[in-house]
C-alpha cells in the first residue's frame, strides 16, 4: 500500500441551499487547524448557502441554533476561496478518490433533499467506500476517510452502502424534541425532512442488522460519535457532536496516513 505524503485533503459536500451551519463550519476550522486542505461541492458547482433560519440573529435561533462563535465560523468559512468556488460533482470526470476525507454534514430544512437525494453522488461514493476498509486488498492505494453527521448520514444508507456498517444519526428523541420546539414557533414540520418517517428509520431499514449496527448514543447533551471498526467511516448525531466528531475524523486521516506510508516503507 503506498500513501501520498501530500498535505491532506478533504472535500465537504454540501446542498446549494439549507445545510446545518455548525456541521459544516466546526469541522471545517478544526480540518484547517490540523493542517488540511478543505475544498466543496455541491451538485453543480453553485456557491452553497446554509439554512438561513439558523444563521441570521433572531430569538429561534437563539434556541435551536449554532452558538455564536460558531455562527462567526461559519460567516468566516463562507469568505474561504474555496467555499466560494466550489466543485461540481456532477461535472465529467470528477472524482471523489482524490481526497483523504470525504464528509456529509446535514441540515433538516426541504432544499437539503437535493443532496440527500443525488444519484450521482451516491455513484461517486459507491466508488470511494471500498477505499474506506480498513483491511484492503487493493495495495495501490492508502485508505480513505468518510464522516457522515445528522442527516448526512442518509446519503450513505440512500446509496446502499450501510448494510454492515455500524452508524449513529439523528436519534428519534432528538428530531421530536426539535420537532415540538419549532411547532411551537410555528414552524411546523421545519425539523422534519421526510415528515412521513424519522431518519434513523431510513438508516436502520438499510442495515442487516439494526439491532446491533445502530448506534443511538446517550440520551442527553454528551458528545456521541461512533467509528465503525470495519471501515474508517465516522458518524455523529447532531450539532452537539461535532466537536468530538471532527477530532475523531482527523486521527482517522491521521492513521490512515500512518499506516500507509509504514506499509510503504516510508
């Protein structure tokens, strides 16, 4: 196996309209303070725009919302060069086998179906998550990284690639709570993406063994995530995990690194 002794390089993968600002913006400063690069896509190449109900300053936000400093984040992340000149993933010849890292933030807002939904980057990641086992027998290539957080999850189980894979997501007690507090500020389904089912169910219907393979958390505002022993896939809950989850994902980087250059005698 041989591994790039390259700068390490992640891509977030983001809907044009309606991601989470916190999933996207606390891994984002925590990848670049490890030394990582971080670029984007979205479907096309458009300049993404988190949920704006989350972001602008007003008394929701101050209760279902990132906390400011984070807010301040994401308003820094959104002046990045590369946040403003994202890849397209659907254009010809991309690939996502360039990257170390590929994350999936979520978001619960309707316009997150876009990603949630695209056929073409499920193809793109079918490509990308045998690369993810942490015993290969492809030698050619070092191992790569996938963290899903919240709804991000669902791309991967829309793709089909949880079968034997152990993930968390949004646990059921979380989306209702959030689900009562924004009907109450009359937001009606706002916190439901697929107002018909919650969104462990669309995880858990994908895996051979819900049972054992999903992994709800604690309930109550610990920091939860889990990393799969079998791939090097890394999944959180909500928001209030993305601080652990992001250093989770950076020693899984880290260790693939590792591990590829011994093999390779580096």
């Amino acid at each position: 196996m041989s591994a790039s002794n390259e700068t390490p390089r992640v891509l977030i993968c983001m809907a044009d309209n309606g991601q989470d600002p916190t999933e996207c913006a606390v891994p984002w400063k925590y990848f670049l303070n490890a030394g990582f690069v971080v670029e984007f896509a979205t479907e096309k190449g458009a300049v993404p725009s988190a949920d704006q109900l989350l972001v602008k300053g007003s008394l929701f936000k101050s209760v279902l919302g990132p906390k400011q400093t984070w807010t301040d984040v994401y308003l820094q992340m959104t002046q990045s060069d590369t946040f403003k000149s994202p890849k397209s993933w659907s254009a010809d010849g991309f690939s996502l086998l360039q990257y170390d890292l590929v994350l999936l933030p979520g978001g619960h807002d309707k316009p997150i179906k876009q990603y949630l939904e695209s056929q073409t980057l499920h193809e793109l990641l079918k490509q990308y998550w045998p690369l993810t086992r942490r015993v290969s027998t492809d030698s050619s290539s070092y191992r790569r990284v996938v963290g899903a957080i919240c709804h991000g999850v669902l791309v991967l189980a829309f793709a089909g690639l949880l079968q034997d894979v152990e993930t968390t997501t949004l646990p059921q007690w979380l989306e209702g709570t959030a689900q009562t507090i924004g009907s109450l500020w009359g937001r009606g389904q706002y916190y439901r993406t697929y107002p018909e089912r919650w969104t462990y169910e669309d995880v858990q219907r994908t895996q051979k063994d819900p049972a054992a393979q999903y992994k709800r958390g604690p309930i109550g505002p610990s920091a939860f995530a889990h990393t799969d022993p079998t791939y090097a896939y890394v999944s959180a809950r909500w928001p209030g995990d993305a601080d652990l989850f992001a250093e989770r994902l950076i020693e899984e980087v880290r260790n693939a690194r590792k591990e590829g250059n011994s093999d390779a005698g580096l």
